[in-house]
C-alpha cells in the first residue's frame, strides 16, 4: 500500500462453475479488485453466449425510457430516496415491467382517443365561433348595402353617368339564385398562405376564402402538438370544385366541420358542442389522474429497478467476456488483480458458491505472464487528486517510481512561490474550506464544469493556500500592505527627522528582521532590485534540487529494476553534467549569500566557459575557486560522451549474449510445450536494432545536455510571476484603494473598495492562480518528470458496481 | 483547373467537410456486413446496429421489429445528418446540397402522381416518400389531372419548376407519361446540376463532372434496357438521355438504335471505363447488371474522399449512405423472409 510503486499485480485465471457465475461476478463487481479480459473480442456480438440476456436487458431499459420519458412529460420526477423492499429478480421484474409498459400504453391510448375527440371539438368550436360571427357580419353589411343600393336605385335611373350595363345585369338576373356551396375548417397558420394560393390556382380564382385568426393555441387532434391555426370558409360553386377543394383540404392537413347557416341550428349545435366538450373534459381529468397515478407508483421503484438493471447489464456483458468451457459446464476468466487482494477474491468465490448452493467451488489459478500487468496505486480522499495531476500526463509504468508521492508537496510549494501573499492565500483557503465542509452535500450534486473542476481539486487548492500564506509570510505581503508580524524592522532613520525614509538615510538599528523579508524594504527605491535578487536566486536554487530529485529518481528506478547500465552511464554521468555546472552555481548563490560578497556571478559563470584559465580578481569568492572551476568544467566535458557512447554498445553486447544462451536453452526445453511457447514470446519482442538504440541515445544525451541550460532558465519562471503577482497586487492597492482615500468622499471610497474588490478576486484570486497553477504544472510535467518518468503504462480498470452508480445510464 | 481551393476552401467548407468526413467514418464496413449477414433474427440486427452510429435512432424501437422500421429509422438518420448539413452550409454549398435532393423530389412527384392513377391513398402514399424529396406542397399533387395542372398548381413553387419545360403537355396522365415525364425531368436534372457543377469550377468540377456523368450513362443504359420492346420510338428515346456523360453524343446514336441487351452491351464494350462492369456477367444477363452498376458507383463514391477541398464528397457520402440503407434493406428482408442464402446477391460491400 505504498504509493511510490504501483501495487503488485498478477494475471489470475477463474474458473468459475456455469451455475454460480452470475453471483460470482456480482459479488465481484461489489468488491471491485479485478479487471476481466475480454476472451472473446473476436466473436460479434449476437454469438456470444449471453446475448439472449443482454437483449432482455436492452429491452427493459427500452421500457424504463419509456417510462422515464411519460415521468417527465406528466412532470413527475423519480424519487431519489428508493425504497429497498428486498430485492426483485430479473425475471420478476420482466413481467412487472411488462404489465406496467401493457398498462401504460392502454391508458395512453385510451387518453388519446379522447384527446383526439375533445381537440376536435374544440376546433368545432371555434369554427361555429368565428363563422358565425363573419355570417352575422355578413348579413349585417350585406344588409346596408342593400338598403343602400335601394336608396340609389330610383337616383340611377334619372343619372346619364349611369352604366347601362349594369342595369342591365341587375334586371336581366334578378332572381336566379346560384347556390353557393361552402366549406368550413382549420388549417395551421404558416400553411394558410400557400393553401390559398394553391385554391386560387387549383379553382381558378373562383373560389372565395375569408380566414379568421385564432388569437391562442389549438391541440391539433391528428398530431396532439400545440399549433396556431387559421379558421376558413371556402364558398364554392359546383360538385368538381368541391371534391377537388375538398382534395387540397386533405393535402394540407386542414381539418374541416360542417356547419349550416340557419341560426337555429348553429345555436343548437353550439350548445351540444359545449355539453360535450365538457362532458369530455371530465372523463379526460379522470385518464389523466390515473395515469398519473400509475406512473407515481412507477417512480417510487424507478431508480431501484433501473440500478439492478444496470447492475445485471454489467454483469452479463462481463461473463460475455468469459470463455465458455467445452463441456459447458464451467466458465473462464482472466484478468489482473491486485496480489493483496488474492483472499479477499477467493473468499468472494466462496460465498458466492454457498450462497449458489452449488457443488463444485470456484478455483482461482495465478498465471505466469510476460505482459506488462496495469498500474494501479491505493490512494485516498487526498492523494488521488494529486495522483490525477500525473496521470493526465501519462500512467505510470507499472512500479515505476510515482512522481505523486512528490507531487503532493512540491507542486503546491511551486505554485506558492509564484503566488506567494498571505491575504490571498487566506481567501483561497477559505473558499476551499468551504468545499470541504460541504463535501458530503456536493458529491450527490450535479455540479457545473467549472465548478466541478474546482470541487475535485478542493485539496489541491487547500494545500496550495496553506503554502501561499508560508510564502506570503516570507514575502511580508498581504494584499501588497506591510505588516511588522515577527518583531520590530531591523531598520531605522539615521536622524530622528528621517526625512527620506523610503530612499535613503536608513541604517541598521537592530538584529536582522527575523522571518521573512523585511517590511522596510516595502515601498523603497530599492525594493525592486533586491526582491529580484532574492527571488532569481531563488528559483536556481529550487530549480536545481528539483531536477536533482527528479535524476535521483531515475537512479531508484534503475536499481529497482536491476539495470546497472542506466545507472552507471546514465545516472552518473547526468548528476555531474549538472551538478558540475548548475550545482556550482548553486553553490556560489549560497556562499554569496553567507560571506556577503559583492563578486559578480555572471561573470563568474561565463568566464568559466571562456577562459577558464583567467583570473578571476576580484570576483573570487573562495580560495582554490579556479582549480575547482577547471575540474568541473572537464568532468562536465567528460560526461557528455560518457552518457552517448558506452550504453548502446553494452545494450548490444548484453543482446547478443542473452541471445547466444537463449538458442541453447531451448533444445532443453522443448519437450514442455508452456515453457517454449514463453521462450517463443520472450525471442520475438527482442529484435535488436543497433542504429536505433543508438540515434534514440543522442536524442536523449542532446536532449538532456541542452536541457540541463533550458531547464534551469525555465525555473526563473518563478521569479518572474511571483514579480508579477507582487506588482500586480501592489498596482491595485496604491492606485485603486489608496488613490481613492485620498479624494475623502465615501461615494468615491465605496466604488473604489468595490473594484479593488473586483479587482483582486478576478484578476489575483482566480486567474493568477490560474496562471501559477499551469506553470507549476509545466514545471512539474517537463523539467521534473523528464528526468526520471516513462509513463507509458496503462491504468488498472476493475469492474465495479461503485462506478456504474455515477453515470446514469439510460 | 485548379484555382487556389487549399487556400480558402475551410473558410466557410472547413467544418462541414470535417463533419462529412466523420460521418464516413461512421459508414458500416465489411465487417460489419459480414456480421449482419450472419444474423438469425432482426432483433439481432438490431443489436449490431446498436454499436454502430444508428444505434441511438433504433434503441427505442420495441421489439417486435419491421423491416420498414429499421430502414425508416435509418433513413431518419441520414436526413438528420443531411439536415444538420445543410444548416451550417453557406453558399454556394447549401445549393449544391439542395441539389442533391432534387432526384428524390422528383421521385416523390412521380410517385405520387402514380399512386393516385392507380386510386391509392394519399396519406399511404406520403409515409412511402424519401423524406430529403418532400416539399411542402407535395400531397397537392393528387389534385392534378394532367402535366400542365401538375406544374401550375404545384411544381411552379418547387426548384423543380425549370426543369419542366419540356413535358408540359395537355394530355392525361397514364403510365408512360409519367415514366417519359420522370426521365425528362431526371435528364434536366442532371444537366442543370451538371452545369452547375462546372459552375462552381476546381477539384468539384472535376470530380462531379466524373461522378455526374457516370449516373447520366447508368440513366442511358437504363432507359434503353426498359425501352426495349415498348412502344417509345428511337427519336423519343435519344431525347431522353442527358447531354452530357461519356456516351455523349456518339454512345446514345449507337443506345438509341439498340434492340436487345447484348447489343448495349456491344455499345458499352467500346468505353474503357464501363469494359469492367460486363466482365463479371456472362452473355444475356441484365437481372446483375444493377449490382455492377452499383459496385461501380460506391467504388467512384469511395475514390471522391481521396480528394480534400471540394464538395463531391457530401454528394458522395449521401449517395454512399443510401447505399448502405438499402444494403441494410436487402439483409433485413432477407433475414424477415429466411432466405438467407440470397443475402449476398444485392448487398454491395462499401468498404
């Protein structure tokens, strides 16, 4: 259980007997310590032999779709807090769920008959409404047309203006009524343009259409969909035209009622209408209620049936993955489990096979292998967050050293060098804290993405504050304020008028300030250059020990695994490359600090490459600094072809001599089958190509010298955000907060506390931190782990019925 | 010739040809088709197409299956992504998409004005049509007596309204009217987009002159198979077949005057393109004739992917699909009528 190496791992076959394999799995899946292979990836999936019982499934959760779908258009929500009275089987609940679907689909039914009947009457309705309303306006108009036209009758004939004609026509017919046939309907309103278009063109104009606008919805009774409609009266003249009216009615989907034009009888038809719409309306209230009430028994159960669903589904697909043994009698599982977890699955085994009753018990068999078994590490609540950083970078080979067990204090502690202010750091702990408290709350909440994201590194975040405000001491920076927490400043005015106090004229009075920076150094002409100093220095000195970790790994990972070569000429050589240049700097960054010393070390350091023979005057730091210089910069020199040449040549000769003994082992061996299958496996994957080896050794020794420089530069990135943070957060505070003070107005003061607010917690708080949190990333990812770290294993993947729980499956 | 397409082509088709291209990945492959066809039931079917991207579209079907649901379903599935298409597409492509659609449309109208010579239902007759050939107006169509009533009252709105012009007549519809009537269409069709095509210039010239003139010279074989022993005179015959196409002019002089299969076949002989189709089929065959016809087209279809900044592959992948959809028609039969022995003999593998 240690988290520097992965777990040990082993293949284990099961063979498990066919009557007590469902329950075996089962009881696996709630242990959730093995990972199945699938056996039989190349049979499809209908011929596999549980296919009969995964299409069952597929055909319940078809059902409970169904089900969820009518919930959510009936607005019933399932009840999260299922009830558990015992537990159903698969087969009692087939036939439940059966009924319940044969029940439901009656009802439904049944509903949408009447639906269909009350739509319709509804719709009869409205036409008796609007058509009767356009004929009484009708008459109405055509009635005072008419008195007006006899009030110009006996005018017109005494006017010469008067058209002859049309006397004419108004005499010649007076009496010879045409019958106007007409036809009343909805038809939806986008449609009503081209349905009128289409009568014109079909009846060549002789066809007269009013529409009425229906102000609200109307349920169209064929599709039960809520849609605006248009009431129409189509007159007519002639049988053809009817039918061919009646055709295009049909074609657009315009539902058509018959209606008279007698007062009376409209009157009376509306009146019936009425009666029946709201005699429907009742009967309908009564479906509805009863379906509802079906469905709220349903969603009592809902989650209850839809997890043991899930659950058998999973448990069938994994005995899928089994090989069915010729005799039909047992099944065989392989797969991958952790060793500590051995008893624990034999013991699994044997209650499923009590609690089966059956005969014959399970047998579990370690298989020998040559595959690489999956990386799997225990961690906690805590770790895991921490393991998941690495992981997005690649799996780690399996028990190859873990960077997370590092990860967990170095990454936080990187972060709050460049983030380093305790005020923030109280914000972001605060904030954390929160999540934390309410953890049980969240984790049964469906979060956002972002807000996920944050909740699953809530103890990332609560370390990387804890660190923020260690460093933020160091800094004596809160919110860019100075604070005296540890004792008086060291410095005082040198007069007591001490006009100058933040340039010059301070002398030291007292001891050295004792943690941290001193808060004098706030707001001083040369406060800038000497927290640069500082924290440059800094960054090389972290950046140094960091890689020196990371190498130092490499070096546990070789003896780990036995390999002297990596050790010897790649280890070795690598920790005096860097050391011999960047541990020295390191060293002269420390003595400058303990003697005081004014010596230059950029000079120092390229002086060392130019001429390191020169003398070094007056920046020599320590005596004998020259001769030491020379040695290292030759063993730097040496270590270079020391990394390239010797290791692909040992690689070659360490082949051909595994290579040599292996072809006489076999002859021994050949009688055992097993054994010279492994040998047969073992020969294949050793095809040696020397070119490559070597290429891919330049690769890597350019990578790491050119490294070596780039590496260290890219850990003054340190430096440069911690700059930037501490700037950008004094910028807010002189020119946000103090600016306004000064004006003594409390409006002024009010916005300005209201974008320093604004200010510090979007730019400082979040994406600063974001900022820091990547570049801590990076340099954990790339100048850490490429020293030491493969990742190139892949992930233990158990069945577990714990993970089927957060998806939702349907 | 090439213009500079690579430069400005994923301006505005960078996205939809990424998605085009997904979706051909998603198409079934050999393998698949080898499973299906080993299929004891359509629920098995049903199953495997579960793993595929028609998964979503069938697994609310309840169980007792149809053929007629599994293909409308898939179907549903193509017309989604044809949809989701065509509402991203700018111009010129969401003409070019449009087009596409066309030779349904032209289908449907056929179809419909069939069905009601022959007194069926309209609504029956709806559920039957390609849903990417439906226009609004489209159950109109029954009202229509005759071609000139069948374009003024409903073809008039439709895109297909140009390519009227030459079969209005007055006279009334029967059966070869309307077959003369789908074929004239069809033939303005094809040169329209044609033109189009050539229009839109580079690599989709280039590759759907190609594509196009391929589906025009199946269309002339076709005609003169059908037309053999029919009353439709030689002249009628050669006005039926695109301008356009391999066989053009000199191919449909020969087509025009054929009086049996194997003297198409003598005709087809002469192109090197088309000498493949024949190699399979022995002397007097015709009943194989489509399948190689088909193999052919998938396997030009195919060869369209090959080529990036050019909209053949949307004609392409919808063609492909459709392909793929009645492959999963004819399996789907085959396995609702147990006979299967004859599952392999119009299934055409697409990749």
């Amino acid at each position: 259980m240690d988290l520097l190496r992965s777990e040990p791992m082993q293949l284990v076959q099961l063979i498990i007997p066919i009557e007590s394999a469902q329950r075996s799995i089962s009881y696996l899946g709630d242990l959730g310590l093995f990972q199945f292979k699938d056996l039989n990836e190349d049979k499809s999936p209908f011929q596999q032999t549980y296919a009969s019982q995964v299409k069952r499934c597929g055909e319940m959760s078809r059902k409970l779709r169904l089900f969820k779908e009518q919930m959510k258009k009936a607005n019933i929500s399932p009840s999260t807090w299922s009830t558990r009275d015992g537990s159903i089987d698969l087969e009692k609940l087939e036939v439940k769920l059966a009924e319940l679907e044969a029940e439901l689909i009656e009802i439904n039914s049944n509903n949408e008959k009447l639906q269909h009947t009350y739509n319709e009457l509804i719709e009869y309705k409205l036409v008796l409404e609007k058509v009767g309303e356009f004929f009484s306006s009708a008459q109405i108009s055509a009635a005072t047309r008419q008195r007006e036209l006899e009030v110009q009758q006996p005018s017109v004939e005494g006017s010469i203006d008067c058209p002859l004609l049309m006397e004419q026509e108004t005499t010649a017919y007076p009496v010879k009524q045409i019958k106007l046939g007409f036809i009343t309907g909805l038809v939806t309103r986008e449609k009503s343009i081209p349905f009128e278009r289409i009568l014109f063109r079909a009846t060549r104009g002789n066809v007269f259409l009013k529409q009425a606008v229906v102000e609200h919805h109307v349920l169209d009774p064929l599709s039960g969909e809520k849609v605006h409609k248009n009431v129409f009266i189509i007159f007519y003249s002639g049988e053809r035209v009817k039918s061919k009216i009646n055709k295009i009615c049909d074609a657009f989907g315009a539902n058509r009622y018959p209606f008279s034009d007698d007062l009376s009888k409209q009157f009376e038809m509306m009146t019936e209408v009425s009666e029946r719409v709201v005699e429907l309306k009742t009967t309908i209230d009564v479906g509805l209620l009863h379906r509802s009430n079906l469905l709220q028994t349903i969603g009592y159960k809902f989650e209850q049936w839809n997890l043991l669903l899930q659950k058998e589904k999973s448990i069938y697909h994994i005995l899928n993955m089994l090989n069915i043994n010729v005799t039909k009698k047992c099944l065989l599982a392989e797969g991958w489990c952790p060793v500590f977890a051995t008893s624990q699955i034999q013991k699994t085994l044997m209650r499923a096979t009590m609690d089966c009753n059956s005969q014959v018990e399970a047998i579990v068999q370690v298989l020998q292998t040559n595959e690489l078994p999956p990386t799997y590490f225990c961690t906690n609540i805590f770790t895991s967050s921490f393991q998941e950083i690495i992981d997005a970078y690649g799996i780690a080979k399996y028990q190859e050293a873990n960077p997370g067990v590092y990860t967990i204090i170095t990454f936080p502690f990187l972060f709050a060098v460049m983030f380093g202010d305790w005020g923030h750091g109280i914000c972001l702990l605060l904030a954390t804290l929160y999540f934390i408290i309410n953890e049980k709350k969240f984790y049964c909440q469906k979060l956002g993405d972002i807000l996920e994201m944050v909740f699953g590194g809530r103890y990332i975040i609560m370390m990387m504050a804890l660190f923020s405000i260690y460093t933020g001491l160091i800094y004596n920076e809160f919110f860019s304020i100075p604070f005296e927490l540890f004792g008086q400043s060291a410095y005082g005015c040198r007069d007591p008028t001490c006009r100058d106090a933040t340039t010059i004229g301070l002398v030291k009075v007292r001891d050295t300030y004792p943690f941290g920076v001193d808060p004098k150094w706030h707001g001083t002409r040369s406060e800038l250059p000497f927290l640069n100093s500082l924290k440059m220095k800094m960054s090389i000195l972290l950046g140094v020990s960091q890689m020196n970790l990371g190498i130092i790994l490499s070096y546990y990972n070789a003896k780990y695994f036995e390999n002297n070569i990596n050790i010897w000429h790649q280890f070795v050589p690598q920790i005096i490359f860097l050391n011999s240049l960047f541990g020295y700097l390191s060293l002269l960054i420390i003595v400058k600090w303990c003697t005081g010393s004014q010596a230059d070390l950029y000079h120092v350091m390229i002086y060392m490459f130019l001429s390191p023979t020169d003398d070094l005057g007056e920046n020599q730091l320590f005596v004998g600094q020259k001769l030491l210089q020379v040695i290292l910069l030759l063993l730097a020199l040496v270590s270079v072809p020391w990394m390239l040449l010797p290791k692909p040549f040992l690689l070659k000769k360490q082949h051909q001599e595994r290579h040599k003994s292996q072809s006489y082992s076999l002859i021994y061996n050949v009688d055992d089958p097993l054994e010279s299958k492994s040998h047969g496996i073992h020969k294949n994957h050793q095809e040696f190509d020397f070119s490559e080896v070597f290429v891919h050794q330049l690769i890597h020794t350019i990578e790491f010298v050119l490294g070596a420089v780039s590496n260290t530069a890219s850990y003054l990135r340190l430096w440069a955000l911690s700059l930037a943070h501490s700037e950008l957060s004094s910028v807010f505070y002189d020119k946000v907060l103090l600016l306004t003070w000064g004006y003594n107005n409390i409006i002024v003061l009010i916005v300005g506390i209201i974008v320093f607010i604004c200010a510090t917690v979007g730019v400082l708080l979040v994406m600063e931190s974001l900022s820091a949190f990547l570049h801590a990333l990076r340099l954990h990812w790339v100048e850490f782990q490429n020293k030491f770290y493969e990742g190139d294993g892949y992930k233990f993947n158990p069945f577990s019925f714990t993970s089927l729980n957060d998806e939702d499956g349907l | 010739m090439y213009g500079f397409e690579a430069m400005t082509f994923n301006i505005h088709g960078g996205y939809l040809e990424a998605i085009v291209r997904g979706h051909r990945s998603g198409l079934l492959t050999t393998a698949d088709y080898n499973n299906l066809c080993q299929c004891e039931t359509l629920d098995d079917i049903k199953m495997h197409l579960s793993a595929t991207e028609y998964g979503p579209y069938l697994q609310n079907e309840p169980s007792p299956l149809h053929t007629t649901t599994i293909v409308e379903k898939c179907t549903l599935k193509l017309v989604d992504d044809y949809k989701h298409m065509l509402c991203q597409a700018t111009e010129p492509l969401s003409t070019f998409l449009e087009y596409i659609t066309y030779g349904h449309m032209i289908d449907n109208v056929v179809l419909i004005v069939t069905g009601t010579l022959h007194e069926r239902d309209v609504q029956e007759l709806l559920e039957k049509c390609h849903p990417l050939g439906m226009f609004d107006s489209i159950a109109t169509l029954a009202v229509a007596q005759n071609m000139r009533e069948l374009y003024r009252l409903v073809l008039v709105d439709t895109p297909l309204a140009p390519y009227f012009s030459e079969c209005i007549t007055s006279e009334d519809l029967d059966d070869m009217n309307i077959e003369i009537m789908r074929n004239t269409l069809y033939k303005a069709y094809l040169e329209d987009f044609y033109r189009f095509c050539q229009k839109l210039g580079g690599a989709t010239a280039e590759i759907m002159s190609d594509l196009l003139a391929f589906e025009a010279d199946r269309r002339a074989v076709n005609i003169t198979i059908n037309s053999i022993g029919t009353e439709l005179t030689r002249d009628d015959r050669r006005k039926l077949y695109s301008n356009f196409g391999l066989f053009y002019p000199y191919g449909h002089e020969e087509l025009a005057v054929c009086e049996d299969i194997d003297q198409v076949r003598a005709v087809m002989e002469k192109y090197p393109p088309y000498q493949s189709i024949f190699a399979k089929l022995s002397y007097g065959e015709s009943q194989m004739l489509d399948k190689a016809f088909y193999e052919e087209e998938v396997k030009r279809h195919c060869l369209a992917f090959e080529q990036q900044f050019h909209y053949a592959v949307f004609f392409a992948y919808m063609r492909l699909r459709e392909q793929e959809i009645r492959n999963l028609m004819w399996i789907s039969e085959c396995v609702a009528q147990n006979q299967k022995s004859r599952v392999h003999d119009s299934v055409v593998f697409i990749f």
